[in-house]
C-alpha cells in the first residue's frame, strides 16, 4: 500500500495554512512572558509573512526572474 502524503495541493489551501501559522505564532508571541520567546516569535511571525508573499507572487507567474536591488555595472 502507497502512503499518500497530505500536502496542500491548491494555492487557497497553502495561504490558508500560512495565515493560521502566522496567528498561531502571534498568539503565542502575545501569551509569552519570556522576552527572548518574544523576540524569537516576532522573527517567525516575519519570515512566514515573507514566505506567504513569495508564495502568492510566484504562484501568479508574475514573478519571472529574481530581481536585486542597486546598480550593477
């Protein structure tokens, strides 16, 4: 018998997930009473945003090629 993995297969399902992680770990952010745990909670809270605003450019296709930021020569 194959085991079928459960993962998200549509974009909704994905954002969805990503938006109650991100709740989660601002719940957990606000209860905690450890400012290091705060601190750490903050960063995550950060990079999931990041990692769902990643997701729903390059799930578009708008995002084509990886752009850098300055001048180069």
């Amino acid at each position: 018998m194959e085991a079928k993995s459960q993962r998200p297969k549509d974009r909704k399902s994905v954002i969805s997930l990503l938006n109650a992680a991100i709740e989660a770990v601002n719940l957990a952010k606000e209860i905690s009473s450890i400012t290091p745990a705060k601190a750490a909670f903050g960063v995550v809270s950060v990079l999931l945003t990041m990692i769902k605003v990643r997701f729903l450019f390059s799930s578009n296709g708008s995002l084509r090629a990886h752009t850098y930021p300055g001048q180069y020569g």
